[in-house]
C-alpha cells in the first residue's frame, strides 16, 4: 500500500527479524505486525525501546498493525512502546494518514 508514495520499505517474516533489521538502522517508521512467528510484535517493540533506551537513540515510531482491535489489545500496544494501533483490515487513506501523523509528532518532538 505505502510502495506507490515513493515509501523505501523492509519486510522481515517474524518479530526477530524485525528486530535485527531495527538495529541495522535507518528507519524513520516501524510498522509492526502484533502477531507474528519467532518473537510476536509486542515483544519485538519492547526489545526496540530498550534498544534505543541503552543507545541512546531517538525513538522512532512505531505503528501496531492487528485485526485485534479490543481496549486490552490498544492498551497492550501502548504498555509495549507503540505509538499507535491500528486495525485491519487497513485502507490506504488510513494507514497513509496513520504514518503521516506518526512522522509529524516525531518531526514536532525534534523541532521542539
């Protein structure tokens, strides 16, 4: 959905992955799956926010993507570290205006 907006993207197959892929560096958004093999998204975003925590590193947001759309799943995603948590299935305008508000709290933390 993000490829024709010019997005550069990296899709890994499980939460491991993408935590490795995290800390190879260079991404300005994380859009992360809550329910994947290895190491499910909700551990994947606490294992990046302690990253970032013990280097010092910016945060960078992070998007919950899920079909679990409950109060305890939201929560469960702040308690993580996400910054926002969206449901499937996702629309184009949606998820466009997710990540573009996403990077505009970052762009107005650093600005600050």
């Amino acid at each position: 959905m993000l490829e024709p907006l010019g997005v550069e993207l990296t899709a890994v197959e499980d939460g491991a992955q993408a935590l490795a892929a995290f800390r190879r560096g260079g991404f300005d958004l994380v859009l992360m799956d809550m329910q994947m093999p290895v190491m499910d998204g909700l551990t994947a975003t606490v294992e990046i926010r302690a990253y970032e925590r013990r280097t010092g590193a910016e945060a960078t947001p992070i998007l919950m993507l899920t079909a679990n759309a409950m109060s305890e799943h939201v929560e469960a995603s702040r308690r993580a570290g996400a910054d926002g948590h969206l449901t499937k299935p996702l629309s184009v305008a949606g998820l466009t205006r997710a990540v573009a508000e996403a990077l505009e709290r970052t762009t107005d933390q650093v600005t600050a």
